[in-house]
C-alpha cells in the first residue's frame, strides 16, 4: 500500500496551484510547517500562496519566507488547500472555514481526534510536530532540507517539543535535528532567534497573569488566567499569553498548570498542561476542546470564577484528585 507521505508527494506533482494555510493565532509549528512547505513548493516549481488569517506574527519575522503570508483570501486560486497543524477545520478562521468544501483540501496533521476533514488527511499523532511531516514530505520530493526550508522546520519541531523537552520528544526528532544541523542549520544562532523575541509589553503582562496563580488540590494543580483588561493596560495580545501555562508548570509538585485567557466576546480559551500518564486532552475534550495528552485547550462560555471552578472540578475528577 501506498503510504501517505508518498501519495502527498504525488498529488504535489500533479497539481501547481496550492494555497498553504494553518490555525489562527499560529505558533511556532503553524508558522514553521507552513513557511516550510512554501519554501518546498517553490523549490519545486509550483504556485503558492501562504494565509494564515492572523496574519504573520511579528516574533517570526526573521524567517527567510517564499513570498508573503496573506490574511485574506481575495483573489485566491489555488486548486488545491493544504491545511497544516489543525486538530479541527473551524481552528482556520470563519475566512477559510467558508470555503471548505468548494475546493479540494489535504488535511496535515498530528492531533489526536483529528476528524478527517480533508479530501485527503495525513494525520498521525506519532509526529510530535507537523513541521516533522514536512520534513517527511521533503525528503520524498527529495528537496533538500537546508537554509529557511531547514530553519522553519527546527522552528516547528522546538516550538512543539518545548525545545525538546515535552515527552514528544522521540528519538526521531532528535534524530531530525541532529540531520539539519549536519546539513548546516546553527543551532545556536537559530533558537536565539527563536526565543529572544520578547518585548518589555509581555513582561509586564506576564508579571500581572503569574500574579493570578492559585494552587488547587495540595498543590497538584495551578490555575493562573489572563484578562481584556491586562491585555489592554500591557498592550499585548494572544500571542503574549502562549508559554504562560508551560512555566506554571514548573511549579513544584503540580501536576496540571491551566490558563485561562479571556476573548474579545468574553469566554475564557483555556490551555491546559500536564506530564505522563496524566491525560488532559479528555478533560479538554469535556468542554468540547481538543489537543494532545499532555497539552491541550479549549473555551468555556463563563465568567473566569465559574469556568475556573469547572476547569477545577473536571481535572481534579479526571486526575483523580477528589
Ligand atoms: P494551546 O493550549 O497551546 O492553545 O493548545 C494545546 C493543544 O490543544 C494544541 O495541540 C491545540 O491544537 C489543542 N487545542 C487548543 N485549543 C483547542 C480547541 O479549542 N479545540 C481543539 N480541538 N483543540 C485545541
Ligand atoms: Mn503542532
């Protein structure tokens, strides 16, 4: 049988327009599977058009792109979508989102109950980045895997590793680095692009959103959150909030870290983290959220006091805490 990857690589040969897109609010993985699948299908030829329907985060600007990313979709006449790093369709934005359907759609992704919302779907949650797949897909289309192409990729996989850190962390992955790095990408100079991306905006905010942290459980579980109005007062936005949750972590024997982040309609956007056995994606799942074990998310439609105590409550059942 034909594997996935192999039939991806065929149907990128057969066509040449594609329009490659991932979530709103994108990450390092979003970004860096698509920048890297740009840079592979301009290697090969093709027509591209990146989206992403917020837009390029400023913090990736020192990635070397194969043209823009787009956040509108005037004008687009791709004949084929790739959407990237999507454990839902609805995670693309209502723009993108609209469309489905209309036009053929590969589906690349490595979410646990991913619903195969493609006319194609690659998903295989053993991959602890998208950006790994595309590696993948690289290797098949035998582009090689230096220079921006090479830099998008780590981009991915550190972002999703937690700089190799997170139980994703497999053999493989390192595996993957350890090659770019032979091929030439300077780990050093690269992950200081990476990290040293902040601006005095998100200390501050950071301060106030550590300042919100309680302990649940003995201990076991912290909960911190993120208002409109600290959002405002900082001047920052979602893309400030990313990590909160991954340093209450490291809070000393809690097992859980949660974030709570508050939308423009007023619902709260939750992250959730954990280590191990302890799964979180089921207690995201409750809230009809979604995600990996040990980092997953999701909305709750509540004042940040009742949607805490919900969060609370599910975790320390599922946990076993109560
Ligand atoms: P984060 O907490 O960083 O937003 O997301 C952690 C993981 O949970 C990611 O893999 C992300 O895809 C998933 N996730 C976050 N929010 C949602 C959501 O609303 N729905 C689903 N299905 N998955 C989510
Ligand atoms: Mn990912």
């Amino acid at each position: 049988m034909q594997s996935p990857v192999s039939k991806i690589a065929d149907l990128i040969r057969r066509s040449d327009r594609f329009l490659v897109s991932s979530h709103a609010n994108p990450d390092g993985d979003a970004i860096g599977s698509t920048v890297a699948l740009g840079h592979i299908l301009a290697h090969m030829g093709k027509e591209v058009v990146l989206y992403n329907r917020s837009g390029m985060p400023k913090q990736f600007d020192w990635l070397d792109m194969p043209g823009p990313i787009h956040n509108s979709l005037v004008g687009c006449e791709a004949n084929w979508i790739f959407v990237l790093d999507c454990g839902t369709q609805h995670r693309v934005g209502e723009e993108l989102f609209r469309i489905m359907g209309t036009r053929p759609m590969a589906n690349v992704d490595h979410h646990l109950g991913n619903p195969m919302f493609g006319q194609f779907n690659w998903v295989d949650e053993t991959y602890p980045a998208v950006a790994a797949m595309i590696a993948d897909l690289a290797d098949e289309l035998e582009v090689p895997l230096v220079g921006p192409l090479a830099e998008a990729i780590y981009l991915g996989i550190v972002t999703d590793t937690g700089f190799f850190t997170f139980d994703s962390t497999t053999p493989s992955v390192m595996e993957l680095a350890a090659r770019l790095i032979r091929l030439g990408l300077n780990p050093g100079l690269v992950n200081a692009k990476i990290r040293n991306q902040w601006s005095i905006n998100r200390f501050r905010l950071w301060g106030e959103s550590f300042a919100t942290t309680e302990l649940y459980f003995g201990g076991q579980v912290a909960v911190g959150f993120v208002t409109r109005a600290m959002m405002s007062r900082t001047d920052t936005t979602p893309a400030d909030c990313e990590e909160i949750v991954n340093f209450l972590r490291r809070l000393r024997g809690a097992r859980a870290a949660v974030i709570l982040r508050e939308e423009p309609d007023g619902s709260y956007k939750f992250s959730i983290r954990s280590t191990g056995k302890d799964n979180v994606q089921v207690v995201a799942a409750l809230f009809d959220g979604g995600g990996h074990r040990n980092a997953a998310g999701g909305t709750i439609s509540a004042d940040i006091q009742t949607a805490k105590e919900r969060l609370i409550e599910a975790l320390g059942e599922s946990l076993g805490l109560v």
